[in-house]
C-alpha cells in the first residue's frame, strides 16, 4: 500500500470510528446493551467507547507508518492533537444524538 492511500484510509476509518459511538445503540458496534436503562447507552459509555477507538484508529497509524518506513517517535503533544482532531471528527454524530429535536 502506498502511502497516500494509507493516509486516506485511516482519514476516513477515522471518521467513520469516531462517529460509531454515537450512531448505534451497540457497543462497539457488535455487543447488544440490554443492561443499561431501555438498552440506550448513557453518554459515558458512549465516551470509554471513543476512547478505545481512539486507540484503535492510533495503533493502526502506526502500523501504516511502520509499514511504509520509518515510525517516528512521539511525544504527548502529539497524542493530545490527535485526540482533539478525533473529538472534532466526532462533533456530527454527536450533534445528530443530543442536539437535534426528535
């Protein structure tokens, strides 16, 4: 794989794991959540679940970068960008959850 195209992919599987929380009542978008109150899960949950896609989406860069040449190591500046940009890659799916009217 080239490198241009491991950086749109990761783009959009960013995008697509960043907004997964929020559009689906499944954790992770596989297990059923019976347990909480009417199987919808409460916002913290939804929260831990970003998280771990968050380091999914992270350890897959690395391995496109380490796949191409060489990885590059980071300190947690770089961490805490990426997190913020993955937040913002979350804004639609949780404006279309809390802030718009049913």
């Amino acid at each position: 794989m080239n490198q241009s195209a491991a950086v749109w992919l990761l783009i959009v599987l960013a995008c697509v794991a960043a907004n997964l929380p929020f559009i689906n009542e499944r954790l992770f978008a596989v297990i059923p959540v019976q347990r909480f109150n009417n199987g919808i899960k409460p916002f913290w949950v939804r929260v831990l679940e970003l998280l771990v896609w968050f380091c999914v989406i992270g350890l897959l860069g690395m391995l496109f970068e380490r796949m191409i040449g060489n990885a590059f190591a980071q300190r947690w500046e770089f961490y805490v960008t990426a997190l913020t940009l993955f937040v913002v890659l979350a804004f639609p799916g949780f404006v279309v959850r809390y802030l718009l009217k049913r």
